[in-house]
C-alpha cells in the first residue's frame, strides 16, 4: 500500500469536518443537513415555549382586571367607612339643624359614589363590580385550561337618603368590600403562581431549542482549529509520503 493512500483518505474526513464547522460558525446554526429530527424537535420545544409566553400575555391582563377590582375597593372600603362615620355622628342629640342637613348631605353624597363605582367601574368595556357576583375565566396553562377568578360576590347598593343609620348601611358594605378582596388578593396570588411556572418553563424551554439549533462558538472554533492543524499535517504527510515514492522509483529506475 502507498505511503500516502492512509493520509490521503483522512484528508477528506478532515476537510468534511472542517467545511461543517464552517458552515456552523457562519451561519449560526447547528444543524446541518441530516439534522431534520433535531431541527423538529427544536422547533417543536421553541413553539410549545411560546404558547406558554402567550398564556402568561393573557394572564397579565385578567391581573390587571384583578388589580382594578382592588384599587376600586381600597377607595370604596374608605367611602363606606366615611359613611359609618357619619351615621355614628349623626346620633349624637347635641347637633344642630345645621349639622343634621350637613351630615345628610354628606351621607347621600358618599353613598351615590359608592354606588356609582360598584355598578359602572369597568376595564375593557366589562364591568369589574356589581351588585351581584362578577366571574370570568382566563387561560391558566397550554393545554386549554381555565381558571376562574372572582371580584365579587356582589356589594349590595347603599342607596339612603340621610345619615340616619347610615353607619349600619356602612357596615353591610363593607363586610361585603372586605369579602370582595379576599376573592382578588386570591386570585392575584393563584394568577401570578400560574405565571410565574409557564415564565419557568418557556425560559427552560427557549434555552433546550436554542442548544438544539444554535452554534456554540466556543467548541466549533475549537473543533475547526483542530481540524485546520490535522488537514495541514496530512497534507504535509502526503507530500513527504510521495516523495518518498519517487525517490524508491528513482532508485529502482
């Protein structure tokens, strides 16, 4: 066998490599041609982490129809203890005529805006309260599952027309304010739990398809200065070995 048939038949498997890891280096990719399983499945795993940031997208906005409730019973829990206040002044047997038409002003007054938030606050054209329970659902995972959430069991209307027990009408609703953000502050925390797994996943997802698709720099630089030095070497073996062959031709001539 000639001296340079082994290296000569290395050189091809040498410079094969070498073309590849060229081809990864400047294209970014690390799957080639024959890779179609790999670049499936990369895909595949890139799409099921998408789905994921779409649930956590949508679930932002259920969060924020639940943060709304919130900020509105924060503000409907200070009317409704305006309005207890009231109706405990209003007993007192030492006010005055003025007094008595200034609380029954003030009673009427808060109660209407107490009412008006509970039966016209909306976010999305869709009201957020009411004098009944208010439900929705909202995806909690890709599979099409739903969660519902809840702002309301319903907060009954105040609708008075003085201060005179207005401190008990104040009472009612606040209980029902106070039951209203348990439901919330619930949800809030389940909503954010559900987010909080798919953000997980869709991270652990997105970097399992990059490892899948994408070059690492580091090992093809490394892979391609070896293969350079091994394709130099053969090369230079090839060249020895033939000369080598001429020089027993030489002498056999």
């Amino acid at each position: 066998m000639s001296l340079a048939l082994y290296p000569s038949l290395k050189i091809g498997d040498t410079e094969r490599k070498l073309r590849e890891s060229i081809s990864r280096i400047t294209t970014g990719l690390n799957l080639l041609g024959g890779s179609g399983g790999a670049f499936a499945q990369s895909v595949a795993i890139k799409a099921e982490a998408e789905s994921h940031n779409q649930v956590i997208s949508t679930s932002k906005v259920a969060q924020d129809f639940l943060l709304t409730a919130e900020a509105a019973l924060v503000e409907l829990a200070a009317l409704a203890t305006r309005l207890r206040e009231i109706g405990v002044a209003d007993t007192s047997s030492t006010n005055s005529a003025s007094d008595t038409a200034a609380l029954n002003a003030e009673a009427i007054a808060v109660s209407d805006s107490i009412d008006d938030i509970v039966s016209s606050l909306q976010f999305n054209n869709i009201n957020v309260l009411g004098t009944g329970s208010v439900t929705k659902t909202t995806p909690k995972d890709i599979d099409g599952g739903l969660t519902t959430i809840k702002t309301t069991d319903g907060i009954a209307a105040t609708n008075i027309s003085d201060a005179t027990n207005s401190n008990t009408t104040a009472d009612t609703a606040l209980a029902s304010i106070t039951t209203s953000m348990g439901h919330v502050s619930g949800h809030l925390a389940s909503l954010q739990a559900f987010g909080d797994v798919s953000s997980s996943v869709s991270a652990i997802e997105m970097q399992s398809a990059a490892r899948l698709m994408d070059t690492n720099f580091a090992v093809e630089t490394a892979k391609l200065l070896k293969n350079s030095l091994i394709s130099s070497y053969a090369h230079a073996m090839v060249s020895e070995a033939n000369d080598i062959e001429r020089k027993k031709l030489i002498v056999l001539a």
